[in-house]
C-alpha cells in the first residue's frame, strides 16, 4: 500500500476514534520552522552495513520514512554498483521511493574500487582515463534519472598537478558533462572532498569561471573535507592520515553557499550534551539560515564507516543512533 495512502487510513481511523491529529503525528512538531530549508538522509549514514552485506539499499526508503520520519533521500553509488543496470532492480526500488512517499535528491557518485582502492577521475591527466571517466559518469547520470535524483555529485581528484593545472582541465571535463546532464535535466555538484576542492575559494572560482546553471556545489561540514595538507605517512588506509592544515570551515562553507544545491551535514562524534564535537553545528546552521540557500540538508553520519577501517568501535554511536543525534542538532538549530 502506498505510505501516504496508509497514513491517511490511519489518521482516520484515530480521528474517528477520538484520538486528536496532533498526537498522532508527534513527529511533526520537531519539523523545523524554516519550511524552505528541509532535511533528508544520506545512504552513506550506513556506509558500514551495505559494504559488508548487513543492510540491502532495497531496504534505505524504508529506513529514512519509517525509522527518521523524513521524506527526502540522497544515495551513494557503491551499493549500486552491481545492480545499476537491472530494470527489476531500478523498478523495485522506484517502487519503494513512490511507497513511502519519498523525494530522491543527490547521488554521490565516487569512481573508487574499495577492494583494490583504484579510482578514476575526470580530472586525470592522461586524456584517454579522463575520457573513461566521463563516460562513466555519464552511466551514473542515467542511473540518477532513472531514480528520480536531480544531480549527481563528481570528484575532481587529481595528483600531481597544479591548482591551474587542475582547474584548467576541470573546467573542460566539467562543460562536457554538463551538456549530457543538461540534455537529462540533471545537475552536477562538487563537494569540498579532497584536493584543491578542499580550498573553497578554488573551487568557488571553477564554478563562477565555467557559470553554467546546471553547476553547484555541496558544501560538507567535515573537518577532513578541507584539509588543505597531509601529513607524510607511508599507511594507505582510509582515514589513517594526519592533516597539518585545514581551510576554515566556517568560511568555506559561507563561500560556498550562494553556489549550494544541496548540504552535506557530516558528523562523526557527539559529546555528552548531544553537540558535535568537531563542528559548531548552531554556528554552520546559523550561516545557512542567514544566505539564500534553499534545499535539503543531508544528515551524513560518518561513524559507520570509520569503525569499518579499523577505527574503534567504543568512539562511534552505531549508525542509527549516530543519524538520530545528527538530525536532532540539525532540528535544534534550524
């Protein structure tokens, strides 16, 4: 049965019986006031569980209407991956979108083997990859449309190259990505996540010098997400390297926002208070309330996935504690 159609079953059913609307949809009064800035779930909340085959993405709608009373869903492309180009696949979690009355946004697309740990990147400096990656992204963009996402999130890693450099060839690979996702009514966004994408007034001038509607960015509130310089270390692992310098983050996100078409509200640790303990999230809600931005605020929780590469598991709230506490500082401030 549709989610809306059984809702409305349901709150005729306790009206007939005496029970007031409002007690019935509790939920409700936590709603934020600011009814143009809305929050949505990022799959990547349980990064942990789909990459080791303990949650089915099949099983994410129901998760994000039903367990957080929200309305809105952002997705990732790894727990896709293998699946992408099922029609019955496709169909069935179209299914479960329309069901539980949801509104599917962003897709974070990473062109990254998490066996092998190989990425591909648009911004390769060999011209034959760069290409392959396009051409891949431009699979992810179909993937998107065919659920009813409005943009696709791209990285624009690079190595060993100069920030023109990288701006330069960013700026070609990106015009030609546009013209597909135009052609499907889709955007394109670039998160603050890795590289010159971490210095925000980089990234603000590669989309002010391309000035194509169809371009944004997704500011993420994480502290790794503009680091500026690493520390040396010979350790490959995720998440295992220092950073010796950071771009505020404050003032990223500010610069960043007049550009936004979606927020990335990352989090990680919560002290005993329920606050974040890497990011003022009253400070980072209070400059989004004061721009023009309009949209969803993705929760992010990042615990799932740092107890997965080896960080301590006693640090992190498992994952559906850690998007509760998320969603409930976003709520509190907005």
């Amino acid at each position: 049965m549709n989610y809306n159609r059984r809702k409305f079953i349901q709150n005729s059913l306790a009206t007939s019986i005496g029970i007031p609307l409002l007690a019935q949809n509790i939920w409700a009064n936590s709603l934020p006031n600011n009814q143009d800035i809305k929050i949505s779930l990022q799959c990547f909340s349980f990064a942990g569980k789909l990459l080791n085959g303990k949650m089915d993405i099949l099983d994410f709608p129901k998760q994000v209407r039903e367990n957080f009373n929200l309305s809105a869903a952002e997705y990732w492309n790894v727990p896709l991956m293998r699946k992408r180009k099922d029609p019955k696949f496709i169909q069935e979690l179209n299914k479960r979108t329309a069901d539980y009355g949801l509104e599917n946004t962003i897709m974070l697309v990473d062109l990254f083997d998490v066996e092998t740990r190989v990425s591909k990147s648009i911004c390769d400096l060999n011209p034959k990859k760069r290409l392959e990656a396009i051409e891949e992204h431009k699979e992810w963009l179909e993937v998107a449309k065919s659920i009813g996402c409005n943009s696709i999130r791209v990285n624009l890693w690079s190595e060993g190259m100069t920030a023109t450099e990288v701006k330069d060839i960013s700026e070609e690979s990106l015009n030609a990505l546009l013209e597909y996702s135009s052609s499907l009514d889709l955007s394109i966004v670039i998160e603050n996540h890795g590289g010159f994408t971490s210095d925000a007034s980089w990234l603000v001038d590669l989309i002010r010098r391309i000035n194509h509607p169809n371009l944004g960015t997704l500011p993420d509130f994480g502290s790794l997400n503009f680091c500026l310089e690493k520390a040396p270390s010979n350790d490959k692992g995720v998440f295992n390297t220092e950073c010796v310098k950071y771009y505020d983050k404050y003032k990223g996100v500010e610069e960043m926002l007049p550009f936004a078409k979606g927020i990335s509200a990352k989090a990680t640790h919560f002290d005993s208070n329920g606050e974040e303990l890497s990011t003022d999230f009253k400070k980072m809600l209070d400059l989004i309330k004061l721009s023009s931005f309009k949209g969803y605020i993705a929760i992010e929780y990042e615990g799932s996935i740092m107890e997965m590469y080896g960080k301590n598991p006693s640090d992190f709230l498992p994952s559906n504690e850690g998007i509760v506490a998320t969603k409930d500082l976003i709520e509190k401030y907005l």
